[in-house]
DNA sequence: CAGCATCCGCTTTGATACTG
DNA sequence: CAGTATCAAAGCGGATGCTG
C-alpha cells in the first residue's frame, strides 16, 4: 500500500486510492474489458509494466475494493478481474484524465505501445450522436492489433474490441497516432488523410458524430 | 521529470505530465488560489510535502506548461505561480477525482491534515443552484483555518476563500470532516447536526444548493 | 525570511529469473 | 497461466545549508 498524504480532501484521498503508479492504467484496461480480464490480458494491456507491480497493485485495488477478483469454480480456468461498482465510478475521472491528455497526442514522440481497446475511452467521452432520431450505424475503426467497433445510435455511443456483427457504415483506418488524433478531435479530419487516414462506407456518419 | 509510460493513449500521457506524487495536490492548490500562489503559500497548502520535491515538481509542470512562474518587476517581492490555461483545463479531472474520493471522507481516519480552502473544489463541482431566478445569496462556511464564502445565483455557484462583502444570508460551521460529508453528499444535512454542523440564517438556501 | 539546493536513509520501482 | 523472489536503480521524505 502506499503512503497516504494524510489530507482531509477528497482529491488526496482519491490519490490515496488510485495515485500510485500504474493504478489508474490498471483501472483503464478493466474499463475497456467489461467482461474481465485475466492476469495475462492485464499484463498484455499494460505494456511496460513489471509484473510483480501489476500483482502489487491488483492486491491493493482489491483491499480498496476497486478491483474484484472472481475465482473460477470449474477444475481448470484461471481467475478474472473485473471493476466493482466503486471502481467503475472512476470512469469520468479517467475519461476527463484522457481527454485532457488527448491534447498531447500529435506532438508525443518515441517508442509508443498501443492496443486499439484503448480507444474505447476517448471515443465514448468525446464522440457524440448528433442524429439521435436516426437509424442505428456502425463504425468500424482498423487501426492497431485489433479492430473497434463504435455503435450510435439513439443518442448514444458505444465502443468496445472487436468486428459488427454485420457490415458497418462506415470504416476508418490509419496508423493508431492519428487515428487517436483524430478522435482526440486535435486532428481535422480533413488533414488526416494527408498522414493516412481512410474513411469509407456512408461519410455522413463522420458529421453525426461530431467529427467534421 | 518522471518516466513515461510510453502509451499512446491519452490517460497515459496526462498522468506522464501529472502523474507523479503531489502533481495533481499542487494543481489543486492553484485552482484554489486563483491570484496566483507564492512559494510558501503552496507549501502551506500542502503539508507533508517535502521543499525539494515542491521545487522539482514546479520546475516539471512549468516545463510541461501547466504552471506559469510570474517573476516580480518592482525591487522586492516574490515570484507568483498561476495555472497555465492548459493547467485549468485539468480543473474537469480534478472535480472528478475529488468527487470520487469524496466518498471516502466519513470512513477517512488518522492525522489529517486540512485547509478550508480545499473546500472550493467540491462546492463548486457538487453545489448546484436550483432556484436560478431567486435573488442572489451568499453562503459562508465556517470550518478549519479561515472561513469560505460561497455565492449563488443565475443558476451558478462560486466559491472562494474570504469573507463576504455583506453579511451572509446563511452560516454553515462545523468540525472540518463534517462539512466536508455534508459537501461530498455522503453525510446527511439532518444527521450532520448529531457530529456538530450547525446551519443558521436562511435555511432554505440549504435546499436551493441541493444539500436537503 | 522566501526560495530553493544538497545530502542521506529509506522505500518504491523495474527488469529479470524462477516456481506451483 | 499466474504469479513470487531477487536485486540494482530511481524516487521520496526529512533535515539542513546556502543565497539574495
């Protein structure tokens, strides 16, 4: 566990929870697996991270009752951890985290790991639908080790890892870079194309969502 | 400066800018002071810290733009730290945060430390003004090191350290953990009373501010 | 005195190796 | 697969010293 600032504010006693290094990525990669991750999905997710920190830290989130960890009844399966309800009330925070850091992405440089699940929190924070009374599409977003889909519809947006079930609307690939720039919104979408940004499929789908 | 995570992924690269331990304490003691904070009323701020770290940490968040360091022109007097624009656009992440961790103040327990100022950020991210057509009416709270003053009306809330200019229509006093749950909403108004709040004036502003 | 910088003991982190 | 063990390096906290 780490050292407390001993303060009477709800700031430092959120960082009292979640301030240690690594804590909130580990919040991040149990946020965009709603169905639970495995110790190694955590580890895969979190590239960087030594893994007696990544076992450190599960504990602590644990005992803080951010982090439930479910073991598995069959004979041979492996445990899965999966956000409590006091954990998953850390979303606006981490989106308003991401957002704010989203102001970084052109000018970050070096080695950068990327999993595509990560987009998962800054589309659902940034993208909006505009057309609420439409009919339901899908997007397909290709960039990274695996694709995302975005659902909207109804005013809502959702995102998660993985293919529609059927064909999408719309598909948007590129390098993760400016793809993430372009969700980010610091990237016009119109100047994409020129670092490899490819839209196809019913373009009106980029207006309703807000990424004219 | 701290070592990156080196994600791209925009949580990632705000906690490689506000990350490291009392970043994020020092950004609040800013937003808290809007004037601007010398050296030693951030230190005040912020007890526990350790003056090299205090240092380094400004250094770091000048260098990242979040902190703006305003030499002084006449003779003698002392440098001013004030949030970059960049820096007060955080202000979404650290309401969020200290929301979140306002659900941990009655269970809180051990030396804590406490300045009333602390109190800004969650009045104005949880205090709604819910008759924003009634005359305006001042709030002053009266807990800690120095009295807090809250004004409502026009459908918002502004809180700052001080007094009030008249005298106010309502007093809210109590020992400092007490006013804090009331705040954070994890305290009832009515119960509050049984661990020493006391509420004078004007009591139906208590429920203009949704604290019924 | 305000605003740091330096030094030192301790804790935390990160990389790698190892185990049930 | 899901961690634990080990150890060097970096970071932190506290005290103290320097400079205008």
């Amino acid at each position: 566990m780490s050292r407390s600032y001993g303060q009477l504010c709800g700031l430092a006693l959120a960082l009292d929870v979640i301030g240690d290094r690594w804590n909130l990525l580990i919040v991040r990669e149990l946020l965009v697996r709603p169905d639970g991750a495995r110790y190694t999905d955590l580890r895969d997710g979190l590239p960087g991270v030594a893994t007696n920190l990544l076992a450190d830290r599960l504990r602590d989130l644990q005992h803080s009752g951010v982090v439930g960890r479910e073991e598995p009844k069959p004979p041979v399966a492996t445990p899965v951890f999966r956000l409590t309800e006091y954990g998953r009330a850390l979303r606006p925070a981490v989106e308003a985290l991401a957002v704010w850091g989203g102001e970084r992405v052109p000018g970050s440089s070096g080695e950068q790991d990327f999993r595509s699940r990560w987009l998962v929190v800054p589309i659902e924070a940034l993208l909006a639908d505009h057309h609420p009374d439409d009919p339901a599409v899908r997007v397909e977003v290709r960039t990274g080790d695996e694709p995302v889909v975005v659902e909207v519809g109804g005013g809502e947006v959702h995102a998660r890892a993985g293919r529609p079930q059927d064909r999408p609307d719309l598909v948007i690939s590129g390098p993760p870079k400016a793809v993430l720039g372009v969700i980010s919104g610091k990237l016009p979408i119109a100047v994409a194309a020129d670092v490899g940004v490819e839209v196809s499929g019913d373009t009106t789908v980029v207006n309703r969502l807000g990424l004219g």
